[in-house]
C-alpha cells in the first residue's frame, strides 16, 4: 500500500480531500483531484477498483449518518493507493472493516467539518479519532499486502553515461539499446517497501539548466559516470557540483560508477578523487555497477533504501 486518502463532499467546493495518511503522500495537486472526482461518479455504497496512469486505487464509497448535512448523510470515499503489481481484490475486506469501525464511531460525521469548523472542539476530537482509525488501520495491515512509500530520485549525469539504461535494468530488469534521453524519461519501480519514482534526466548539454525542475520532491540524488571515459570526469564533476549546490544538504548522494563490464572501467577510487566525493557534506555512497550485466544495482538500491528508512 503506498497510502490513504479520503475524499469527501463539501457542500461548498465540492468533492475534496480530508485526510490522507502518511501525510506526505507524493501526490500532485491535480492526482488529488482526480481521485477526489470519482466521489461525483459513484452513488452506491460499493467497493470499487480504479486504475489511475499514477497508480491502482482500491476504493469503497459510502454515506455517513450526518445531522448537519443537508441530504442527511455525508458522502465520503476511501481511497488506497496501490501499486500496479499488487492486487486490488485484497482490499475489499480490510475496507469493509474499517468503514464498519467508522460507522460504529459516534458523531463522527463531525470530522467532515473540520476545515469549516476546526474552532469547534468537538469537530477537532473527531477529526482526531478519524485520522487515529485510519493510522490504525495503515499500521495494522499485514506486510503481505504491504506497505509501501512512493520515493522520487533524481537520477542525472553526462550524456550517455547510461541514465536510462540504468533505470530501465531496475525498473523493467531489461537491458537495450537507448535513443537519447531528449527531455525527461519516468521509471517507476518497487523496491522493498518503496516505491520509486526515478526522474531520467536528459544529460546533453542544452538540456542541462533544466535539471533544478526536478529536483524539487526527491528524496535522493543519483548520479551515473560512465566509469571507462576518465577524459570525461573534469566535466562530469562540474555538474555533480552544480547540482548538489541547488539540492539541499539532507539529501543522500548514490554516484553510480557505471559501464563496469567495460575494459577501461575505473576504480570507485579514481571516481572519488576526480568528482572530490571526500569534500562532501551529506552522506554518499559509491558503487560500480553495469547496467548491461545488473552488476552492482541491487548494491547501490539497498543503500539508497537504507538511507530512506533513517529519515
Ligand atoms: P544516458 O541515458 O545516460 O544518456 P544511455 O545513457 O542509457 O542512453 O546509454 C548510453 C550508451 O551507453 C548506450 O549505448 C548504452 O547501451 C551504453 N551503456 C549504458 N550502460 C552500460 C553498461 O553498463 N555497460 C555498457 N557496456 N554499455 C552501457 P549505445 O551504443 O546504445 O548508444
Ligand atoms: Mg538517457
């Protein structure tokens, strides 16, 4: 599971989002709404499975007793966001539950009001015990339909350092020949509990000052050197710099020292001492790795994994 939202219906706006769990859910704006909408769709109390091209959804749509909405009932969705390999059948029973537990909760259609009436205490306890069930219910929930975080990387580097076919190993666990990276390529990928969203950014150079846009949101930073071109690592470096200047210190460094089945494949060493890895300031890790024989990937994931888990 990669989390919860629910969705209800405000006389006012409209369908909208109450709550989700975790908090953070890397969602944008406009995935929200579209989530949010299918509370316009749907009148039957039903579960229901939707597929998103962001994500699965396990949904149940049902009415709330409500003495302060107008039809008598509050309309409210509860959406699960799942990953595509996961089966979104096994969730009909762990919702049924819950919305039971939310039913059986007295008053609680008075959480529905809380972003129009948060100064009433009442509306502020319920809303509390909502977001308690469903912390509940998120923490309750066995490993195997497992829980999962989505997590943006921002992978870059040189052109034809092997960005995408890096991404592509782990993401499809294939390895072809690439076109040009010319804008942006999206891999999607589950790793333990994770699910990744890498950011394939194009390496050439007039794509270069486009870079920054996508480090907003990533959690982690990954850059590829194409181990057996050292005539390349002065250039490299000034990039890797350019880049950790706009990033924010917190975010954990995986430099990929790629192309390791070639002959002119360097040492981990040599990369450190031409990109200066030892003068930085946040935690970093290096591994040589190939996306043509998958050596090293499983190496370098874990550690970003790990690096995930502490924060
Ligand atoms: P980029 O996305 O960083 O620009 P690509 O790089 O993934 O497009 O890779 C550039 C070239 O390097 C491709 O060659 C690709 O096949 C090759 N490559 C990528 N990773 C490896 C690797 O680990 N080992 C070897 N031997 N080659 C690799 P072509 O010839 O298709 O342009
Ligand atoms: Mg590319």
């Amino acid at each position: 599971m990669l989390g919860i939202i629910i969705s209800y219906f405000d006389m006012i706006e409209g369908s909208k989002t109450l709550l989700t769990y975790p908090d953070n859910l890397a969602l944008t704006e406009n995935q929200f709404h579209q989530i949010n909408k299918l509370l316009d769709v749907i009148f039957e109390k039903s579960f229901f499975i939707h597929r998103f091209d962001f994500s699965n959804t396990a949904n149940y749509y049902t009415e709330i007793p409500s003495k302060w909405a107008r039809g008598g009932h509050e309309s409210i969705l509860i959406s699960i966001l799942i990953s595509f390999t996961e089966n979104p059948e096994n969730w009909k029973e762990p919702l049924e539950e819950l919305i039971a537990h939310i039913e059986q909760t007295p008053d609680i259609y008075k959480a529905f009001y809380y972003f129009t009436s948060s100064s009433d205490p009442k509306v502020a306890k319920k809303f509390q015990e909502l977001k308690d069930l469903i912390k509940n219910f998120y923490e309750s929930i066995p490993e195997t339909i497992t829980i999962q975080r989505i997590v943006k990387l921002f992978i870059f580097g040189l052109d034809r350092a092997g960005k995408t076919s890096l991404t592509k190993r782990v993401s499809e666990n294939i390895y072809e020949q690439t076109s040009p990276t010319l804008w942006l390529n999206v891999h999607n990928f589950q790793f333990q509990n994770f699910q990744f969203v890498c950011f394939d950014v194009g390496g050439q150079q007039q794509f270069r000052s486009f870079w920054t846009n996508y480090l907003h949101n990533s959690e982690a930073l990954i850059f590829v050197v194409d181990g057996s071109t050292p005539e390349r690592f002065p250039e490299a470096k000034i990039e890797l710099w350019k880049i950790l200047q706009s990033s924010h210190n917190g975010l954990p460094l995986l430099v990929l020292n790629n192309k390791a089945d070639l002959a002119g494949h360097v040492k981990n060493e040599k990369i450190i001492a031409a990109l200066a890895l030892n003068n930085l300031n946040r935690s970093w890790h290096i591994v040589a790795t190939s996306a043509k024989s998958g050596q090293g990937i499983n190496e370098a994931f874990n550690w970003v994994a790990e690096q995930l888990k502490r924060r």
